[in-house]
C-alpha cells in the first residue's frame, strides 16, 4: 500500500487483484444489476487511487478499508436511484451470478471466512438478522426499515445495535485474525 | 432520555451506513465528546466490517480491470502508458473443469476437431493486424457470419465481430480460447435486434489454436455446455 501511495499505479493492480474480487462481490450483492455493481466498483476503486493518501494502516487493513468504500458508494447509488424495490434475492440476478472458483488457498481461506460469517448471522435471532441485512446489504436507513416491517425506529435502531452486538460474539477468533 | 442515552441507539445505525445524513454528522460530533459511545463503536465495528466478508465470493467482470487500469494510469498521467492489462493468468486458473464440464469440454473439442471446412482467410502478413473468417458451426444459423481482428502478434487478444446470430432465448452468447487441449473462458455477449454483436477477447492468442462461440446461460460458464455456432482455426 506504501507504493500505491507513492503512485505505483503497478502496486494499485495488485490492490484490484487482492481485493477487486471481494469488491465486486459486495457491489454485486447490494444492487440491482451487473452493469451497476460493474460500476460502482470501478467508481470505488478510482475513489480509492485518489484518496489514496487517507490510507491508515492503524485504523484497519486494507481489505476493510477498500469493502468500506464500495459499501459507501453502493449506498450512494442505491440512494441516487430511488428505485428501492428491487429485492436482492430476486430470480433476476441469482442465474447470472457466476460463482469465483476457488483459486489459491487465499481463494479457499475467503470462501470459508465467507461461510463462518453466514453461520453467525443465521445465528442470530430473526429479527436481528433482519435489520442487520437490510441495513447493510439494502442500503435502507432505520426509519425506511422501520415503514417497512412496521415497527418503532427505536426498537429498529435496537435490533441493530443488539444485532451487532451478538454478531461480535459469535465471530469472536474471526474479527480478530482478519485475512489480508 | 438523555441525549446520551439517545445518541447511544444510533451506534448499530451508524455502523451499518443507516443513519441519514444529519443524523450521521450530529452522531459524530457526538462521538467526539462521548468515550463511553466511542468505545461501544470500537467495540460493535468488528462485526459490522466482518458482513461483507459474508458475500459469496464472485469472479468481477473481464474487462473491468482493463478499463479501471487505463483510467487509472490517464490520470498517474504516465507518458508511456503499459500494454493494457490482460487477465489471462486468473482466467486460466479459472478453468476447473468438473466431471460433466469435462465431458461436455470433451464433445466440444470433438465437435470443433471434426468440423470441416473452416475458410480461414489471413488478409494480412504475421506481424500487421489479421482479419479471420469464422466458420459457422451450426446448421441452424447458415445465415450467420463472424470475423477475429488480431491486432500484430496476438499477445493482447482480439475482436470477434459476428453478425447474423439469432439471441439465444435464454442465455447469452460467450466466447472460448483454445490453447491445445484447453479451453480459456472469454467474456459474453449478446447481439442486437440484426444479429450484430462484438467482443473483446483478453487472452494472449499468439499460441491459441481456435476461437469459439457458445450459447451459454447468462453471467457465461466456466466450460462450454454444448458444441460451438461458430469458431476460427488460428
């Protein structure tokens, strides 16, 4: 990451290669179609080239830092397009979504990473879990989840909050060996 | 309630992007003054950093990297801009073939190997830029028509232009490199109301020994499902 910081725009593809895997996983899990999750992660990791220099290491890696950015510019997107009914789950992209196979133990590692972090969120009691996702992967604020399933925007900002907290214990050992 | 105790709710909110604007800033400035909502922050953040880890991990689109790079080094402003970048290496690792892939890559290549006829004309010398004629493979499609411009010696891939391709009613068109008995994935493609469509083909096709096109299901597959329409003997 020092060399992307000195401009090595060499050292910048190998951040895209380490990380534009997850990035685009991300993009793609949170809107609607290809073509934007294709877009945001190139508009992140262009955001990322430019602000380069805002890169701490102590604040985190950089795998948390870069899934932050496309987490913020998805949001952003969801937010710009107002079209908030698309469900995620819907049919419309589940068959065009080519699985990444399994290429180096890295590849391997992230997959079960992946699976354990699913683990502790079906852990959690429904309407956490609930929350959690459609804040998270929706892009929906708590007073839109709360019109939505109906509920007080303080008992949604509870469920998060406890959500998170319960999450934290059930990753306990993964949170703290983040892989690179 | 307290502010505190009122600002203390919004922790989960924050963390999880789901504060609107004002709401996000008043927190913050929050933050500054509170340790004991600081810490809890500090506390729950772990866990909302770890959701994405719980994406399934998916292989990002060919031709992003290229086109990220190129706008990447337009501002670096480099003077000599490197050869763009190609993701052959990841693409070929790519290719796991699974018991029925395999059989189904098996009858490909068969079906490739016994084709005849495949009226390749090289319009140009070895190092200039070559157009290829493909040969249309399927009997259902005898209207069909494609090209491969290989720009001088291949090693940055090449054009496929087809024309006359009926859309597949469900699925997409994907194209294939071959490289003795392997068999590269390439991006999809679709084609206009006319039949006309065009792709870019990352792989370094210097050694390639064939191109193809199949019907495959959308987001392409990582080995053909069936015989190819059209292919070019290199």
């Amino acid at each position: 990451m020092a060399l992307v910081q000195e401009g090595s725009t060499r050292a910048f593809e190998l951040i895209y290669d380490r990380h534009g895997g997850a990035a685009f996983s991300l993009a793609y899990r949170m809107l609607p179609n290809r073509g934007t999750a294709e877009d945001v992660t190139q508009e992140a990791f262009l955001s990322i080239w430019r602000s380069r220099q805002r890169y701490e290491p102590t604040r985190g890696s950089v795998r948390t830092w870069v899934l932050g950015i496309v987490h913020n510019r998805a949001i952003d997107a969801l937010r710009r397009n107002v079209v908030h009914d698309r469900r995620r789950a819907s049919a419309e992209g589940l068959e065009e979504r080519e699985e990444a196979p399994e290429r180096t133990e890295l590849e391997a590692a992230r997959l079960q990473e992946a699976r354990s972090v699913r683990d502790a969120l079906e852990a959690l009691p429904a309407e956490q879990s609930r929350v959690l996702e459609l804040a998270y992967f929706g892009g929906f604020s708590h007073s839109q989840i709360a019109n939505m399933l109906e509920m007080p925007i303080g008992t949604v900002k509870g469920r998060m909050r406890l959500g998170l907290e319960k999450l934290r214990n059930g990753l306990e050992g993964l949170v703290s060996q983040e892989l690179a | 309630m307290t502010d505190h105790q009122r600002m203390r709710e919004n922790a989960g909110a924050y963390l999880l992007g789901a504060l609107a604007d004002p709401e996000h800033e008043a927190f913050e400035r929050h933050l500054a003054d509170c340790p004991e909502c600081r810490a809890t922050v500090e506390r729950l953040r772990p866990a909302a950093e770890a959701l994405p880890r719980a994406v399934e991990p998916l292989a990002p689109p060919p031709g992003l990297k290229s086109s990220l790079l190129e706008a990447v080094r337009e501002e670096a402003g480099a003077a000599t801009r490197p050869a763009p970048a190609r993701r052959r290496s990841r693409w070929r690792r790519s290719l796991r073939l699974t018991p029925a892939s395999a059989l189904a890559s098996a009858a490909f290549l068969v079906a490739l190997g016994v084709a005849a006829g495949f009226g390749v004309a090289t319009l140009s010398g070895d190092d200039e830029p070559r157009t290829l004629a493909a040969t249309v493979e399927s009997r259902e499609i005898p209207h069909a028509s494609g090209s491969l411009s290989i720009p001088a010696d291949g090693k940055e891939g090449g054009i496929l232009r087809v024309s006359g391709l009926p859309s597949p009613p469900r699925g997409v068109y994907q194209a294939w490199v071959q490289r003795g008995g392997e068999v590269l994935p390439q991006p999809t493609f679709e084609v206009g109301g006319n039949g006309v469509g065009a792709v870019a083909l990352p792989e370094d096709l210097s050694d390639a020994t064939a191109v193809m096109v199949t019907r495959e299901p959308r987001g392409g597959s990582r080995a053909p499902s069936e015989a190819p329409v059209l292919s070019v003997r290199l």
